[in-house]
C-alpha cells in the first residue's frame, strides 16, 4: 500500500490549528521516520499536505509521547463510512452544538466511543 496524502483546503487547515510535521510526529513519538509514516499507512493518523513539504498531522492528534487513545478506531469508522482523510479530518474537528465542542474534543476527553457510535451512523 502506498502513501498518498491529500491536499488540504484553507477552511478545514483553519479548523484543525495546531500541525505537526511528520518528522515533528516521529520525534515526540520516538519513532524512526518510517515508523511514523506507517502510522499515517495504517491509519493510526491522518496526514495531509499544506502548501508542499512533508505531510502533517493535527497536533491534538497526539497526547503526550502517544496517539490519543481512541482516534485509530475512529478514523478507521469514518474510513468506513465513505470519508476520506480531509472529510474526515472537517468532521472531527467541526463543533456540533451535541457535543461539548467537536467531535476530536470529546475524543481527546476520554468519550471516543461516543464518537465512534456517530460515526458509525454517517455510514447510513
């Protein structure tokens, strides 16, 4: 499986706020660079290219020296649904008035399997 990375659009760039790039990931994640971009192959994370370079990586997707517990099996439920990694990243981090803010703020609160739940229902 190749890596392909998507370009992104200023309005979603502008939801997200804070990126790292994948060699900032590697680094806060101890990982060798081919490590981590295996982390975006087997969407563990999602990347995408803002403006050329190397791909990035929302920084909230990240906790500490590890992935936000819940955000693999998510992603992997949006991929499921149809969306792909821009969607995706628009529906995580858009605020929904049923949430306490978006979607990657009450995954980064330890609620990821409400999260799931909705994503799930995007699929039908």
């Amino acid at each position: 499986m190749t890596l392909s990375v998507a370009q992104i659009d200023r309005e979603t760039d502008e939801l997200v706020g804070e990126w790292l790039t994948l060699s900032e990931v590697a680094k806060r994640l101890n990982l060798s660079a081919g490590r981590a971009k295996q982390l975006l192959k087997d969407r563990k994370l999602i990347g995408v290219r803002r403006g050329g370079g190397e791909p990035q990586v929302p920084a909230v997707f990240l906790s500490g020296n590890d992935v936000v517990k819940g955000l693999p099996g998510t992603l992997t439920v949006l991929l499921d649904a149809g969306y792909d990694d821009v969607e995706s990243l628009r529906w995580l981090f858009t605020p929904d008035d049923t949430f306490p803010g978006s979607p990657m703020d009450v995954i980064r609160a330890g609620r990821h399997t409400e999260v799931k739940r909705r994503a799930q229902a995007l699929g039908f």
